[in-house]
C-alpha cells in the first residue's frame, strides 16, 4: 500500500510535494515533544544562530525543512530518470567526481543528512556504479519502500556489517563509487570521539580506513533544496586540508560544520547525533554556550 501511495504521490509536483511537506513537519513537531527539545536543543548550542530571534526562525524553518525532506522522497524514488534529472538546477564541483573517476582509484562520497541526499546516489549512478550501506528501519513495513526507492540502475545497497563493507572496498578497488552517511552515529568500537559543534560526538572512521586501503577519493556531497520547489542544486567539494595533523574524525566533524553553518536551514538537527553507544563516559569538552 506504501508503494501504491508513493508512486500516486510521484505524479505530484515537485512544489505541491514540498507543500505538503511543510504542513507535515508542522504535525511532526507538534506531535512529539521530545523531536521539538532535541531539535531546539541542537541548534542553541551549534552556535549558529546568534539571537533568541534567529533561533526561533531557525527552529521554524527547519521544522519546515525536516518535511519537504519526506514528501520529497517520491519525487526522488519513483520518478523517470529524465524528470529526476530535470530536478538538478546545477552541479559544483563535477570536474573532482571526474577527476576521481579518471584515476580509476575509487570515490567515497560523504553524504551527510542535509538537504535533498537522496537524490546523491542517483546523479553519481549516471556516471559510475555506486554503492551505499543501508540500514533497515526501525519501522520494518518502510523496509520494501525504502529498498525499491533507493535501489535502481546502477545502485546497490548493502547491509551495515561485515559482509556490507568488504562489498564496499571491493567497490572501491574496481573504481567504482560509494556512499556514507558520515554523521550517523556508529555501533560502539566503529568510530572514535570528536567534537561536532563544541560537543563530542561519537563519530564513524569507516570512511578514513577505507580511504586509507584503498587510496580512493574523498569528498563531500550533499543537494540544496531550492525554494518553491524548483529543484536542487547540487555540490561536491573536498575536505578540509588546512589543519594536516588533524585526525580523521575532527577532520571529518570540521568538513561538516562548515557545510551546515552555510545552510543550517536544511541540517537535520532533530536526529541525536550525541548519543553514547559506548559504555565509556563521553569525554569532557568546553561546550558552546546556549542561547
């Protein structure tokens, strides 16, 4: 039934989907206290927003954003390739994905969760293989859904075990691409901690051990969602490089602040990137003040 609906909802508008999507974040947050306190939560200590004003604008047009997010999806998933296409205002940053495709040494492209990330996969499969970690969710009657959207063409997805990541590093050693979502937080012993905003952060090193075997390509990716739903924009970028004694996870956490501090606006700050899934203490660190 899922499916049924999401492909009736693909033969919406882009713009009517996100429509739509603003009035279901509205019920989301309505609807759930603790998304409302954690979302607010992450966003005053960021530091991003510097006034009681800016915060509460935040907060409203994140929650806003946080829906177009879902109602977008079908557009993404269950559309013709030449519409989803269609969908891309423009590309920064192509001539390093072709770059690394020249090299033929593998590319591992850090999709974080902001903006429009779904539709990631789909522009690097016109160009390359990919291949991508897929964690079933929690709700088990999204896992047909998830799996029929996101698995097309040139797409594979693979479990988050062992088995799923020997499938990534021989994607890699055929030149192929791959994607992370790097600030998930990690199974205990699979990453290491690191600050993300002035508080530490479990933070995964998938990515930097991968790097490190293979000798692939890192870079950022992630899709602007563009107002009045005229589609994405989509931008590919390099990590920063600045700071060379910089472990891989302050490297990585550092990358991805200043992705977010440019458009804040569409970083899902409601997800609990804090959580502890170790059994150690979190470390200590001098934490931003709140607003």
């Amino acid at each position: 039934m899922l499916i049924i609906i999401f492909r009736l909802f693909a033969k919406l508008p882009l713009r009517l989907l996100h429509t739509v999507g603003c009035i279901l974040g509205a019920v989301i947050a309505v609807s759930s206290p603790t998304y409302r306190k954690r979302l607010a939560k992450n966003i005053a200590n960021s530091g991003i927003p510097k006034t009681q004003e800016e915060k509460k604008t935040l907060i409203k047009n994140n929650i806003l954003e946080n829906g177009k997010a879902i109602t977008e999806l079908p557009a993404i998933w269950f559309t013709k390739p030449a519409y989803r296409d269609e969908l891309v205002l423009s590309v920064h940053g192509l001539e390093l994905v072709v770059a690394a495709q020249q090299a033929g040494r593998g590319l591992i492209l850090l999709s974080p969760h902001l903006g429009c990330f779904e539709i990631i996969p789909h522009h690097i499969a016109h160009m390359m293989p990919f291949t991508a970690l897929y964690r079933p969710p929690k709700i088990k009657c999204l896992a047909p859904l998830m799996k029929l959207g996101r698995e097309r063409h040139n797409i594979d997805l693979v479990p988050t075990n062992t088995s799923g990541v020997r499938s990534l590093f021989k994607a890699l050693k055929r030149g192929e691409a791959i994607g992370i979502l790097p600030d998930q937080v990690p199974a205990s012993g699979d990453g290491e901690w690191a600050e993300f905003f002035g508080r530490p952060a479990y933070t995964m090193n998938l990515w930097s051990r991968l790097a490190e075997k293979t000798n692939a390509t890192v870079l950022f990716a992630h899709a602007k969602r563009e107002a009045n739903g005229r589609g994405f924009r989509l931008y590919y970028t390099e990590l920063p490089t600045e700071r060379p004694r910089e472990g891989a996870a302050s490297q990585l956490n550092r990358g991805l602040e200043q992705l977010i501090t440019v458009n804040p606006t569409q970083f899902l700050w409601a997800y609990n990137r804090y959580k502890n899934p170790t059994q150690e203490p979190i470390p200590v660190s001098n934490s931003q003040p709140t607003i």
